[in-house]
C-alpha cells in the first residue's frame, strides 16, 4: 500500500541536524572510552615494617623489617590500591599529588591521598630509587606509616 501525501510537509530544522550529530559524537566518544581501559599494577613485596610517629609526625621508632608475602595491585580505572598482606589494606585514591616527583638524590616519587575503608584519609607513596634494587610503598597516616619493599628484580 503506498503511503499518500496528505497535504503536510514535513519541516526540518537544521538545528535538529546539529544535535543530532553532537549527540552520536558524545555517543562514540563515550563507548571509545569505555573500551581504553588502564592497567593495573602488581608489586609483589616481600618485606615489611612499621614506622610509628608521635601527634607531630616525627619519627618515633620502626620495628625491625619483617618476612611477608604480600601483593600490592593498583587499580587506575577503579581509582583503587589493595594491599593483600597479613592484614589487607584497602584504599580509595582520591588524587594524584604531583606525580612523578624527583628528589634531590634522583629518587622517582609517585604520591596519592587516600581514604581507607574505615574512612581515615592517609597517603600512599611509591619510590623508586635511582640505582637501586629495591622500591618502597609507603602508607601513610598520621600516627604511623606502613612500608613495603618491593624488589625489583621480581617485578619486572
């Protein structure tokens, strides 16, 4: 059956045209995004200690480093570090704080704040020493600090 013509036309407007584009454009660049995913980083750390400090942050005293098996995953997409050790550290990153940094000695430093999943707001950091065979994970809080040492050799 052949539609007929009923005596209306149909009116396009041209800014219909424009938004309909704009709209399948956000629409492709949305899914091309959601394709692009980061990957996410696996330290594994045999070693660890604890630093304690007092109300004013200076250094206290450390314990001796101590064997583990631990496994440190950060996940950029997720906006998420795990620690996997003798007690699991979870933290949500809130920001990156002027990433990479490098220090006076060559040492590359990555640093993040954090809250855990008790709601205490800490900070992470990962050095990479120049020259070294070894890198460090630091959790940081304002009482204590949890640091990993990560060998390189078996992170490649």
């Amino acid at each position: 059956m052949i539609a007929e013509n009923r005596g209306y036309r149909r009116q396009t407007n041209p800014n219909f045209m424009n938004r309909i584009a704009k709209r399948l454009a956000i629409a492709l660049a949305i899914v091309i995004s959601l394709q692009g995913h980061a990957q996410i980083l696996k330290y594994r750390s045999a070693e660890t200690k604890l630093v304690m400090k007092d109300s004013t942050g200076e250094f206290v005293y450390s314990t001796e480093w101590k064997a583990v098996s631990s496994l440190i995953t950060m996940d950029p997409d997720k906006k998420m570090v795990k620690v996997y050790s003798l007690t699991d550290e979870e933290l949500d990153i809130i920001s990156v704080i002027d990433a990479p940094h490098i220090d006076e000695k060559g040492s590359t430093w990555y640093r993040m704040s954090c809250v855990d999943k008790k709601g205490i707001r800490c900070a992470t950091r990962f050095m990479i020493p120049k020259g070294a065979d070894n890198s460090y994970f630091y959790i940081d809080y304002i009482n204590m600090t949890i640091v990993y040492k990560i060998d390189r050799e078996n992170n490649q």
